[in-house]
C-alpha cells in the first residue's frame, strides 16, 4: 500500500509540473496579437483568389457578369464543369497517362542510379553526381530545339510516348539527387551483411535497399508526378493535337472561348484536384524532414 | 569447411600512410576456435573484415584450405579476389545489421533462401536455432520490436543457422548482460564444437577468450603480440602486456634488480631460485621486472621468508578473497582462497617460485623460459 500511495503522489506531481503556466509578460500577449493579425492578413491575400475560383467555377456564364468574383453564387451550377469535361475529358486522360508512365520511368531509372551512386565506390563516381546535380539546374528551353528535332527524327512527335520518354529523361536527375540521400541513410552495414549472406549486387538492391526506403520512393514518385502534371513547355512543343496534355487544353479553353470565365476556373479546378488531393494525404511524407524515421535500420 | 592462412598482410585506410594491420601472418587450422583479443581498435574487425572479403588489403594473402580468396601486391587492382558472397562464410557485425523490413524468421532464414535451401530444411534449422538461443518466442517480431541483447542473439542465430566454411564472429555477445553471455557463451562453444566449423571470435574480453578459445590470437595496435592456447599465454606470456592482458585482476609487476643470488625489489628480497639462475646470468646489477599473478601467493605460515606487506583492503569474492596489500609505496593484490580472511594487518605472502615471471624492463620481452 505503501509503495501504491507514494507512486500515486509522484505521478500527480509530475502532472502539476506539466501543467503549470508561465503567464506572458502583457508585451509578448501584444505581439501575438499582431502576429496573429499579419497571419490571417497573408491567408486571406492568398486564398481570396482561390475563393474566387472556387465561386466563379459554380456559376452560370451570365451570373459571372454581374456580380464580383467572390460572392457566392445565387444558385449552384455543374454547368461550368460541364462544358469544361468537354474539352478536357481527353487531355486529362492523356495528362495521366504521360504522368503515370513518365514519373514511374524516371524513379525507376532515379533509384538504379541513386542506389549506384550512394552504395557501390568506382571510378568517376562523384563526377556522375555532380553532373546529374548540373542537369536539376538546365534551363529546358535551352535544349527545346533540337530535343524537338530528336523526337521527330525518333517519330514520336504528337505522341504520348514521346511525352513519356522526354519526362523520362529530364526526371531522372532529380530522382537520382533525391534519392540518393535516403539510400545514403541504408547502413552500410546491411549492405555488406546482405553480400555475406550471399547475394551479388543487384540482389540487395531488390532484397534490401527497395525495401527498405518504400516511403522514400514513394515521395519522390508523388514529387515526380505534380512536376508532369503541371509541366507545359515539352507539352506544348512535343504534343500536338492527338496527344495534348490537359494543361494545355486549358490554356486552350481560356484563349479560345471568349470570357466564360465560369468554365475556366472550373477547368483549373478539375487540373489542381489531384495534386491537391495528393499533397493533403501525402502532405506528411512530402517534408522531408520526416523521412529519416521511415529507412533507418537496426 | 577450411582451414585458414593469412601470410604478410597490410592493411592501410589512407593509402599507405599509416597501417592498421603491418605484415600479419596467422595459420588458423580446419575446425579450430580462433579468437582476436585485444584493446579496442588494435585491428580485430580490420582483420576479420579482410577474411571476410569486405575489405582489401593493400598487402599479402588470404587462403581457405588451398583455395586462394584474396591476393593483392600494394597495386590498385587485387591480383586475386573473391568476392564476399563467393566465399561461403557466416558473420555476425558488432553492430548486429538486422534486416528492418524483415521478421525474425525471415533474417535467420535469408541466407538459406538465397542459397535455395529447401524449405523444411530452413524451417528446421531456424527452429533449432532459436530454441537453443531462446528466442523462439520473439520468430515472428520485426528488429525493431527487440531489445539490444535479443537483437544480439538473432544476429547470432542468422550466422549459426547457416552452413558454411568459416564463421566470423564480431563481438557477438557485447551487449548482453552477464547471465545470459554465460549462458549463450556456452552454447556457442557446444554449438561449435557440434558442427566442427571453423570460427573467428573477435572480443576484448579476456573471460571470453580464456574460456572459449583453442587458439588465442593476442593483438595490439596492429601487430600480434603472442598467439597459442589460453594456457600457453596464461602460463608463458611473451611480454608484459600479454601478462597484463589476461587475467583478473592483473598480473603484479615489481621493478626489482638482480644482486648476485637476490632479487632486490626495494622493500622485498628474494632468493633467485635453481631454475631462474641460468637466465638471469646476464643480467647481473641490471634491472628485471618481476611479475606474479595474484592467485601465486600463499600466507607464509608464522613469520618464515617472504614479502613484508601490509593489508589496505579486502574484497570479498564469495569463494575467495581478493586482498590488496601495500609492499613499501606499491599497492598489491592477490588472491586468498581460505575460509576467513586472515585479520592480521601485517602479513607475509610468500610467492610460487615456480611461477615466477621475468621480463626485460626495456624491450618488455620475457626473460624466463
Ligand atoms: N573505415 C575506417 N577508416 C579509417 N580508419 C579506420 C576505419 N575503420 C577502422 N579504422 C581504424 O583502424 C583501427 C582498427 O580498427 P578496428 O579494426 O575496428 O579495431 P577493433 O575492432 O580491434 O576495435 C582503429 O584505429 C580505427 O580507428
Ligand atoms: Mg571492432
């Protein structure tokens, strides 16, 4: 009983430790007062204008005319997204196709690279990485022309494949940089552990290190995929009309339909769903301060 | 399974600035318990991470039985190497390298896989191993979810389930606590001498080495001080800090010098026995210095010849006692197996003559055969 009485009696001290509040000096309750009045200044300048898109994407074409683009519409309409699925319906579709197979071939190539680079010492190997360090940096409309020339002399031009192999290859060095770090964070140790127990080089690569950084990859897949998604220079050099991507097709609905505003923001909407909806639920891998939880070993 | 030669290795980490290991030449025979002991960072892991293949040597050969593993001449390109997962050996790191994304069951049993055991065999072996290491109960765990001496036992376990040439072994029982390192310590041994494999232990525990070993490899910064059986070194240290490595507590040196038929040690003289005369012939008027182990002493029974020594204090061991005495300024243990501790405060030890250790006090070296 004893024992069970003083236990009791700690245990509430160290909740009252816990609980016990510095009171603010009445100058710092001020500044959080500004502080907070700066914040919520900053929030509303950037939001207004996606309130403003969000509100003129719900109402009729005539509504939009007369009245302010932050007012709330007087009656909801699907119209606006309506004829925006009209003309986006199918570079949507190509947008996924060139996203999913474009970010999936330059994290696969990324990760052979990375795994390469961070885990096997041979010749030259810190010339590779600052090489593909240089290449994050190069301005695409450096290359823009004869990159368009390579790809009609490969026949791909307005071809979604063509899309994908270009986004393949541009993607590469910034997957290899990205993950190349968190490979650096496999212990080595599990890399020579791996060799004893008898498996050759690109057998711990699949056993071990894949395995291992599954979050890692995970995040620079999603990385990889809002950077095509959103991309528009190659889009619009290297597609052509069978194979327009969506962001262009939108930039298409704002030149080409005079004003309806109402289904240009109803457009933009549809396009930023996703990489919303992405960055909510992944949000937390994205900073990347959180992943050296995810692959340390031991 | 293989016999072990390692002739004139180097290994250097800055490129022959400075080496870790200089011209190491080791015979470890077929099925042999072969232990590295020494201080920390004299080389032990160096040396077993080149057998192991995971590191090249700049210099020297390694064989297993007469197949050649690595052969390197000071160029860049090794003249042989084979690679690791070539060499058909099982480790244990001292830092256990668990797979994280891998169960208990599926780290002990990777090996096998890899090699395409079949499978009632893996799950036989692993289940034996775990049962004889007491970890069955922890199988289907992740690493994560064990603590520092399970993570220990499962490393262990991973290299034991195994079947292979040689067993490196890298300070596989540092973290767990004494019990269980008596315990899993004399498993090992069983289990090894069971399979016959040969193995390298690598420990800075003197315990460890002394109980386990055939074959004690005694190493410090880089170079092999004395290597032989337990007894061999224990009973006839090559040097001072063989002397002072094994043993606890440690060997007893007295600075004394050589006077005709006594040896001086200040505040004690002793009578150079029949068997020492011989050896101490050259060094008559110099300086030698004595060594005895604590437990060589007796109490010389009422008075008679001996040290003069005062006690400062004891220590009770449960079945002997540990008696620290002063002979002149110098503080002296030795070891007291009696019932009771003896209450006088003057004693007089007189020391196993046929025990005695001499070395030079200059190149450290045993004077003594
Ligand atoms: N990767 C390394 N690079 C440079 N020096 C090292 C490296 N590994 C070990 N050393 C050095 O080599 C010496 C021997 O190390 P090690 O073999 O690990 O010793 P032990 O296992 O006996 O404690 C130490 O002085 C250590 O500092
Ligand atoms: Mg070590």
């Amino acid at each position: 009983m004893q024992g069970n009485i003083s236990s009791i009696e700690r245990s509430k001290a160290g909740q009252q430790a816990q609980t016990v509040r510095v009171k603010p000096k009445w100058h710092m309750t001020a500044l959080h007062v500004v502080y907070y009045a700066i914040l919520i200044a900053l929030l509303v300048f950037y939001m207004l204008p996606f309130w403003g898109t969000v509100m003129t994407s719900f109402k009729t074409n005539s509504e939009v005319m007369t009245s302010t683009p932050i007012t709330p519409p007087t009656a909801w309409t699907l119209e606006g997204y309506a004829s925006a699925m009209e003309e986006l319906g199918l570079p949507l579709l190509t947008s996924l196709m060139v996203t999913l197979f474009g970010a999936a071939g330059s994290v696969f190539l990324g990760s052979i690279c990375a795994y390469a680079l961070s885990k096997w010492k041979f010749r030259l190997n810190n010339v590779f990485f600052i090489a593909l360090v240089a290449a994050t940096y190069l301005p695409f409309q450096a290359i823009l022309i004869p990159l368009l020339q390579t790809i009609n002399a490969l026949d791909l031009y307005d071809n979604i494949w063509g899309l994908v192999l270009v986004h393949t290859v541009f993607g590469m060095p910034m997957c290899t940089v990205m993950m190349r770090g968190y490979y650096a964070d496999v212990p080595d140790a599990l890399v020579r552990q791996a060799m004893i127990d008898g498996n050759g080089m690109w057998q711990i690569y699949r056993k071990i290190v894949v395995p291992n950084t599954k979050i890692a990859t995970i995040t620079v897949f999603v990385f990889q995929c809002t950077s095509i998604w959103n991309e528009m220079l190659f889009a619009l050099v290297l597609g052509g009309y069978d194979s327009k991507p969506a962001t262009i097709a939108l930039n298409e609905l704002a030149g080409t339909m005079a004003a309806e505003f109402n289904v240009q923001m109803a457009g933009s909407l549809i396009l930023a769903l996703p990489v919303l909806v992405l960055y909510i639920f992944m949000g937390k891998y994205l900073i990347s301060g959180q992943m050296s939880g995810a692959v340390t070993a031991s | 399974m293989a016999s072990i030669k390692i002739k004139d290795m180097s290994v250097s980490y800055n490129k022959g600035k400075s080496y870790v290991l200089d011209k190491l030449n080791l015979d470890i025979k077929d099925g042999e318990f072969c232990v590295f002991l020494g201080p920390s960072g004299c080389g032990k892991s160096t040396a077993m991470h080149c057998i192991a293949g995971l590191l090249h040597p700049t210099n020297g050969e390694i064989w297993f039985g007469d197949e050649i593993m690595t052969s390197a001449d000071g160029k860049k390109k090794d003249k042989t190497f084979v690679p690791p997962q070539e060499r058909n050996i099982a480790m244990v790191f001292q830092e256990y390298a668990l797979y994280p994304n891998m169960t208990v069951r599926e780290n002990m049993s990777f090996a096998l896989k890899t090699k395409k055991a079949p499978k009632e065999e893996i799950d036989k072996r692993v289940a034996y191993m775990a049962q004889m290491l007491s970890i069955e109960q922890l199988l289907d765990r992740r690493p994560a979810e064990l603590s520092g001496g399970q993570r220990q036992r499962v490393a262990l376990g991973r290299a034991l389930v195994r079947d292979p040439q040689v067993f490196l072994l890298d300070e596989p029982l540092g973290n767990l606590d004494a019990k269980l390192r008596d315990q899993v310590r004399y498993e090992l041994k069983k289990i090894q001498e069971q399979l016959g494999i040969t193995t390298i232990y690598v420990t800075h525990d003197q315990t460890e080495a002394m109980t386990m070993a055939d074959h004690i490899v005694l190493m410090k910064e880089g170079h092999i001080m004395q290597q032989g059986t337990p007894n061999d070194l224990y009973d006839h240290p090559a040097n001072e800090f063989v002397a002072g490595f094994l043993g606890t507590p440690q060997i007893n040196i007295f600075p004394c010098e050589v006077k005709g038929d006594v040896l001086d040690g200040g505040a004690f003289q002793l009578k150079v026995p029949e068997s020492l005369k011989a050896c101490l012939a050259a060094y008559k008027g110099k300086k030698v210095d004595l060594g005895i182990r604590p437990s060589d002493f007796e109490l010389a029974e009422n008075g008679g010849e001996g040290i003069h020594v005062h006690v400062d204090s004891i220590e009770p061991l449960g079945d002997a006692y540990l008696i620290y005495v002063r002979v002149g300024e110098k503080v002296v243990v030795f070891k007291y197996t009696g019932e009771t501790a003896p209450e006088e405060k003057e004693l007089v030890l007189r020391p196993n003559m046929a025990k005695l250790h001499l070395f030079d006090p200059t190149t450290e070296d045993r004077i003594n055969k």
